[in-house]
C-alpha cells in the first residue's frame, strides 16, 4: 500500500511541494490550512539599513511594488526557496541559509550587518539579533482557515502529513481534536524539532527533518509512504 502525502501549507508553497513529491512518484493531496494576503504597510528608509532578511518566499510575493526600494540591500535569506524567489524579484543573496533564521544570524561575522530590516509575516517567532538593530516590518498575514474537504477525506485513512511550521501543526492538531479525528493512524513529518513539538502527541508517529527544507521532508516521506 502507498500511502498519500497531504500538504497544509499556503497555496504558492503547497504547489512547489507538490511538484517535488509528484517527481518522486508520491501521490499528493493539496489542501491550504492558511490562505495568504499581502498587508498594506510602510517601509522605513533603505538608506537606515545594510542587509535585508527574508524568512519567507511570501514576503517577496506579497510585498508589491515597495520592495523595489529595497533592491540595493543585500538579501539574507532563510532558504533555497526564499533565495531563488529574492533573486527573481531583483534581489542580490548575500547568504542563503540551511537551518532555520536564528541560525542565519548567529552565523553572521562580528561587525557585518548591524541594521537589518526584516520583511515579516505578521505572525512570526522572536529572533535574538544580538548587538544588531533589527527592525522587522509585516508586509503579509496568513489566515488560519478549517480544514477543508479534500484533506478530511484524506484523513479517513492512514496518511503522511508535512508539517512546514509550528503555527500549522499547532493548528492542525486543534482542527483533529475540533472533528474528533483519531491521530493515531497518521504520520506527521515535521521542519524541525519545533514543529515536531507543536504538533503534540498521540501520532501514529513523528519524524523531523534533518534540515528545514522539502528536500529533507520529502526524503522521510518517500520512506514512509514507501514502507507501509
């Protein structure tokens, strides 16, 4: 038996992991638990800045037309995907990072980027800049919504389910407990070892990624849709 692989992210991501898990040979259902709108907002002045953090492909897709201004920043981006939608927007990466935000600036060297503007969700985790200036402007908000009808159906049987973020499995979890549906027969294949948290207990089992990006999740996938 090959089981279904069900994607909960935001429609752009979710056709992105879709395509990379159909090459695989995964089947794949599509079904966003947060739909994303962009969020009017003003940005301060590029001249106060150096560098430009970006944690999200949606900050890019839904900034609009005021991220030109920002074009002369050099781009610290999350991840592969991030990078490559900065770099198609007019971005210059200056690094691409591999496990996480916090980890991108950790990494930084003493002295390099002490002001940098963070183009942000409007629900986003805390980061530790350190001796850096940080100034973090939302520019999109992305709407938990019910789970919807082709992911219930998905759920009547044993699935895999990816988990990109810790506000989605933390949402997904209370939508089981809201339709009274049983975890115990799903696997969920989490980002990171926070995601994996916030998705609780009571799964069939849990699995984390060893780096926060589709690749690695699609990997743990494949095996277990493969396995069953």
């Amino acid at each position: 038996m090959t089981l279904p692989v069900l994607i909960l992210r935001p429609m752009d991501g979710a056709r992105q992991t879709e395509r990379r898990a159909q090459e695989l040979g995964l089947q794949t259902v599509v079904d966003p638990l947060f739909s994303v709108e962009p969020m009017t907002w003003s940005g301060p002045a590029v001249q106060d800045f150096d560098a430009l953090l970006l944690t999200s492909a949606n900050a890019v897709a839904y900034g609009g037309t005021q991220l030109e201004s920002y074009h002369p920043l050099p781009v610290l981006a999350v991840g592969e995907a991030t990078a490559a939608a900065a770099v198609n927007a007019g971005f210059h990466i200056a690094q691409t990072g591999a496990s996480g935000a916090q980890t991108l600036l950790d990494v930084q060297p003493a002295g390099r980027h002490r002001s940098i503007l963070w183009l942000a969700g409007e629900q986003h985790g805390a980061l530790d800049a350190g001796e850096r200036q940080l100034h973090i402007v939302p520019v999109y908000r992305s709407r938990a919504i019910a789970l919807g009808k082709k992911a219930l159906a998905c759920l009547r049987a044993e699935t895999v389910v990816l988990l990109h973020s810790a506000r989605a499995a933390r949402h997904l979890a209370a939508e089981l407990d809201r339709l009274h549906i049983r975890r115990d027969r799903h696997h969920a294949v989490a980002f990171s070892a926070k995601v994996a948290e916030a998705a609780g207990q009571g799964w069939r089992s849990v699995h984390t990624a060893c780096r926060p990006d589709d690749d690695a999740l699609l990997s743990l996938a494949t095996g277990l849709c493969q396995s069953e």
